[in-house]
C-alpha cells in the first residue's frame, strides 16, 4: 500500500504526516507513507485537481482533504482504501 501524505509544508500538513505514520504502523509493514510537500506538494495537489491542502492518497485515490486529529479514523481510511 503507497499512501501519499500531500501537502504545503505547513504545520498542519506536518501534523496530518505524523499521524498518518502512527495510523500505517498500526496497520503493518505493508504500507508506506510518503510525505510529498513545498513546490512538489504544490505539484502533486494540481495533478490531483486538489484544491486545499493537506491530502491523504492511497493507491493513487484521494482518501481525505483537509486535516483529520483521529489516528483511528485515519487508520479506517487507509484500510478502507486498501
């Protein structure tokens, strides 16, 4: 599982990553999480057709927009998407 965690490089987005990695190392080695920010975030957003920050991606689908405080719900997205 590649989840992509898209964002602007500002806090938030950095909180959102952090969480994100506490939510995949609850699901097992199989997923991976990439923290894509600054210009290339900016990037990976538009080829998306995002237009708000920051973004979980899974697989290449766009499972949240906007920042989500829950580990668990995080978690429940990702398997979700898996």
């Amino acid at each position: 599982m590649k989840i992509e965690v898209v964002g602007t490089g500002c806090p938030t987005c950095k909180q959102l990553y952090a969480l994100t990695l506490r939510a995949a190392a609850r699901i097992g080695d199989e997923a991976k999480v990439e923290y894509i920010a600054e210009a290339a975030g900016m990037k990976r957003l538009m080829e998306l057709g995002l237009m708000r920050s920051p973004a979980i991606v899974v697989d290449g689908e766009v499972v949240l927009i906007g920042y989500e405080p829950s580990i668990d719900k995080i978690k429940d997205l990702l398997l979700k998407a898996a």
